[in-house]
C-alpha cells in the first residue's frame, strides 16, 4: 500500500501504472515526477472540509460522485494508482477517495515529491 521511491523508479514507464500528482496544476506545470498526471487534491474532497464554528464538515464526497469524476479523468479501476504530492498528505485525501470509490490497487507515495527532488531523481 506505501511505496518507495525504488518502487517507483522501478514502475514509472510501467503501461499498468498511473501516477496522480495531487499538489494542483501550478505545482505540475512547474515540475513532477515523470509520467504522472495531475489530480489536485481539491477535485476529491468537499470544499468544507474543515468545518467551523456551528459548521458541519465533509471530508470526503460520495462513493458514486467519485466513481463518475475517476471516470471522467481516465483513471482506469484495473490499473495500479499511485499518489503523491509534496509530503504524502494531500496524496493521502486522494488515496482514500480512490479506496472509498472501489479502486482496489492504490498506493501511497508517503515521501512524495519532497523525497523525489531529495533524491535528484529525474522530473518532467
């Protein structure tokens, strides 16, 4: 379930493998791991997510929202997914939404792109 950065470099032109960059658009465009798309966390959970004061919180949307919005990313069921960001936090948001919507092969990247530049891999 939590891979490493050997799994990874082992796995990036893998045709089984997809890889979500969950840090947002800008943070891609700037640079990402290589062969990753992007997939920013705010897509996956409510807008509400920390609640408030007399508010009550959401964290995550719907099992069937999700299926349709993975759907509609090309984000295929029968492939692993691996999910990354800067620390493994927000990738963790997008994990557990992708478990929640009925992908059974997801990973966690846990050290991320932190990890990744930390160790002068290569970025796209």
């Amino acid at each position: 379930m939590i891979i490493s950065h050997t799994w990874l470099v082992e796995h990036l032109n893998d045709p089984n493998v997809v890889i979500l960059d969950s840090r947002g658009n800008v943070a891609y465009s700037y640079a990402h791991i290589p062969n990753s798309q992007p997939l920013g966390v705010e897509k996956v959970i409510t807008s509400n997510q920390y609640g408030g004061m007399g508010q009550q919180g959401f964290l995550f949307k719907e099992k069937e929202e999700m299926e349709k919005f993975f759907e509609e990313q090309k984000i295929p069921n029968d492939k692993k997914v691996v999910c990354y960001c800067v620390l493994g936090h927000r990738a963790a948001y997008v994990f557990t939404q992708l478990k929640i919507a009925g992908y059974k092969n997801v990973k966690l990247y846990d050290g991320s792109f932190a990890d990744w530049v930390g160790r002068r891999l290569p970025l796209g």
